[in-house]
C-alpha cells in the first residue's frame, strides 16, 4: 500500500480551483439578469417596488437575489483561502 502525500498548499489550490469554477457560472447568471433589465439587483429592487407586480418579476428577482448572495459568499470565501496564513485540515 502506497502513502499519499498531500501538502496544505495543494488543498488550499484545490479548494481555490473549486471556488472559481462555481464563481464563473453564477456570474454569468447575474450578467444574464442585468442585460435583461438593465440595471444592477440593488435599482431593480427599487424599481420593483414602485411598480405594478409582475410574477415573472418577483421570480426573477428572488433568483437573482439567491445568485448575488452565493457570489458575494463564494468571494468571501475564496479570499479567505488567499489569505489564508494557518491551516488546520480536519
């Protein structure tokens, strides 16, 4: 049986590599929303509140609200990692 070596730095890279790879399809999914209505989640808020109601709207909304909020925590999370300076593996 062979032993497997595996360095912190290599699960920080790994765990860096999968934060990015589930960063890009969400920013795409704001992007797609902001072309739609052209204009940022925080002035389609406003807008929505001033307006008629639309359940398509308020659909796209709550998405797009759940989107923001998995990036800005993915963000968070990957610059933790980036500066990370201890690193305690369970």
């Amino acid at each position: 049986m062979s032993e497997v070596v595996i360095s912190k730095r290599d699960v920080l890279a790994y765990e860096r590599l999968r934060i990015i790879s589930e960063l890009a399809p969400i920013r795409e999914r704001v992007k797609a929303f902001e072309k739609k209505y052209g204009m940022t989640l925080k002035e389609f808020e406003r807008k929505l509140t001033d307006s008629e109601e639309s359940f398509e709207a308020w659909d796209d909304y709550i998405e797009w609200k759940a989107y923001v909020r998995k990036l800005e925590e993915l963000e968070k999370r990957l610059k933790e990692i980036e500066h990370a300076e201890r690193v305690r593996i369970a």
